[in-house]
C-alpha cells in the first residue's frame, strides 16, 4: 500500500465540520421522507445527478493527476502565452467554454490544476489563475442548461432546449462572465506583469489512463442528456485500476471524494426541495420581489443554504422571474465558500496541486465580483428584454 504523501494530507477534510454537515443532512432527509415520502422522493430525483456525477469528476481527476497529466498540460498553457496577460486571457477563454459546454464542476475540476501549473512554470504569480478557475467558471455558467445544475433546477417547470436558454440567457453570461475576469484582472494586475521565464520542456504523463478517462468522460458529458452514472462508471473503473496498481491508496480515494459533505449537501437538498413542495412561502416572496429582488434573495440563501439547496426550495414551484432567479444562484455563491459545491472541489484539486488557495481572499474578491456581476447581469437581461 502507498505510504501517505503530503497531497493526501491536504486532501483530508476537516471531520467535525464535514461529518456535522453529514449528519444535518442525513437527519433532514430522513424528517422529509417521514413526513412527506413523495414529496422527498422528487427532491431527489431532481437533484441526485450532480452529487453522483461530482463524484466520477473527483475520481478520474485522482487518476489524471496522478498521471502527470494536468502538470504536462500546464506547461503547454505556460509555453504558449507570451506574457502574464496573454495567459490570463487565454484562461479566461478556456474556463469559459469548458463550462459552457461541459459544466461547472468538470471545470473546476480538470482545469484548476493546469491553470496552477501554468502558472507555476511560467513564473509568475499564481493568484489570478488560482482565484480565476473558481469564479470564473460560476461566472460563466449561465451559458447552457447543462452549465449548472441549478439552471436545470429552476428551468424544469418550463423546459427549454439548449439554443432557448443561450437565447434566454446569454446577455448575462458573458457580461458576468466579462466584469469577473477584469475585476480579477485589475486586482492582480502585478502578478500578471511579472516577466516571463522560460518554461521547461514538461515530463510526458506516466501512462495514458488518466487522458483516457478524461477524454471518455468529456464525450459523455457533451453526448449524453443525463452522463452522471456512465462518467461514475469510469472514474470507479480508473481508480480501481490505479488501486491495484498500488500507485493510490483507498484512503486517498476516499478522501478525494469527500463523502460526508457529498452526502451531506445531498441531504439538506432533499430536506429543503421537500419544504418548497409543501410550504408556499418561498414562492409567494419571489411572486413580489420582482426581478433584483428575486437575484438578491437568490444569493442571499445560496450562501446561507449552499445554491443546490437553494434551487430546490425556491423552484419547487414555477418560479416567478426564473431568469433573474438563475443569475443569483449561479453569481452569489462566489462570495463565500458555502455557496456552491465547486468552492469544496475547488479547495480539493487545488490543495491536492500543491497550491494554498486562501477562503478569505477568495471572499474578498467575491465581496468585489458579485454585486458588480450581478448587477451587470441584471442590466445585460433588462436591455435585452428579458429583465
């Protein structure tokens, strides 16, 4: 068996809030099956998906990684950008469109690591890499239903096909997805400045698995209506692989899944879309906050809640103004690291690169971004017609 390395020591959540948060959210989804069997049942059925499909990005990205493969693909990134700002931009893009059309949580999975490796052998400060693989990529979710969760969620009592949605939404995906890279542009401004020094010839990655499974599970994610069992398939299969290989250990896997706040946030989103189902207040607040109001709530309660909890209360019912809804579900989590998932996988992938990424500093610049996106959004929507 391998002997425990400092990336499975920063993998290790700390247990007494990761297990407090599994116990929360076992209780609450057993109260809601008591109390209402079918109501509960739909929750889950609504929101099972990302938990599961989370899950298999966690897995091949443990693979990936330990294949080199995010290290090679950061020198490329870093051997093509001529200066700091290049970089960025050229990030900037990458980030944009592997959430549009993948999602969210690939994003944040399979691109922090090759964001801080080019960073790294590019010489310069890593800081607006770091900081941008996490809110940029919430930013820029509003692009496609498939982008986030929480658009699936709220868009389910009015489907809409995926040239609907951009229509719908595209005004506040990329002025969010704008004001968020030149705030973090600004604010890093001297890292980004930092000269260039040559960037060695990186290491081939040690065996092609972990491309093979990234790949695999890049095509299921774009062909597939509903990939979260096939992309688990391959993440089980590839680590179970490496298992015998005895290149991991089962507690590295284990703890590169984070089960407790897995089933924890599973849990307090069942208990919560159950409430919505049966209790009319959070419908009837929306039904007369109007459209900022309904953004602000939004943001609000997805940092109280987490957003998947929080789409699922809000949009139990039809939600009124379901486009402004989305634009604070999808912005206001980059305030705090309560409010979406990607901050726990962001933590993980980054820790488990070697980086120190800091919560206070990504809430300071999230205190920054989201009154600015979400205002911005807001504004793209109105002057598109849609607000």
């Amino acid at each position: 068996m391998c002997a425990e390395s400092a990336e499975e020591s920063s993998l290790r959540p700390k247990p007494p809030w990761a297990w407090s948060l599994a116990v929360i959210g076992v209780v609450g989804a057993v109260i809601a099956l008591v109390i209402s069997p079918r109501q509960a049942h739909a929750a889950a059925a609504q929101t099972w998906t990302p938990f599961v499909l989370v899950s298999g990005l966690l897995l091949i990205g443990l693979v990936a990684e330990d294949d080199g493969l995010f290290r090679a693909a950061g020198g490329q990134l870093a051997r093509a950008a001529r200066h700091g700002v290049s970089l960025f931009a050229g990030a900037t893009l990458l980030i944009v469109l592997v959430t549009a059309t993948l999602n969210l949580d690939t994003s944040v999975v399979f691109l922090t690591p090759v964001l801080i490796a080019a960073a790294r052998q590019r010489g310069g400060g890593e800081r607006p890499l770091l900081y941008g693989s996490l809110l940029l990529a919430n930013a820029s979710s509003l692009f496609l239903p498939g982008s986030n969760l929480t658009n699936l969620i709220v868009l389910g009592h009015q489907p809409l096909s995926g040239s609907g949605f951009l229509a719908l939404m595209w005004p506040a995906a990329v002025t969010a997805s704008v004001v968020t890279a030149c705030v973090i542009g600004i604010w890093t401004h001297r890292d980004l400045m930092t000269p260039r020094r040559p960037v060695p010839v990186a290491d081939r990655p040690s065996s092609g698995l972990g491309a093979l499974a990234v790949a695999i599970a890049v095509l299921l994610v774009v062909a597939l209506r509903s990939p979260a069992l096939p992309v688990l398939a391959v993440g089980v299969i590839a680590s179970l692989l490496r298992l015998a290989q005895q290149r991991v250990s089962t507690r590295r896997v284990l703890e590169t899944l984070g089960l407790p706040v897995l089933l924890g946030l599973f849990g307090v989103t069942i208990g919560l879309g159950t409430l919505g189902r049966g209790w009319s207040g959070p419908a009837t607040l929306l039904s007369h906050a109007g459209g900022a109001g309904t953004a602000v709530i939004a943001a609000l309660l997805s940092v109280l809640l987490n957003n998947l909890p929080a789409a699922s209360l809000l949009a139990a019912r039809h939600p009124h103004h379901a486009a402004q809804l989305l634009v604070g579900l999808n912005l206001g989590p980059n305030l705090l690291a309560s409010g979406s998932l990607a901050w726990f996988l962001w933590l993980r992938v980054a820790r488990a690169s070697g980086a120190h990424p800091s919560l206070r500093n990504a809430s300071r610049f999230g205190a920054v971004v989201v009154p600015l996106s979400i205002a911005a959004a807001l504004g793209a929507l109105a002057m598109s017609g849609s607000g």
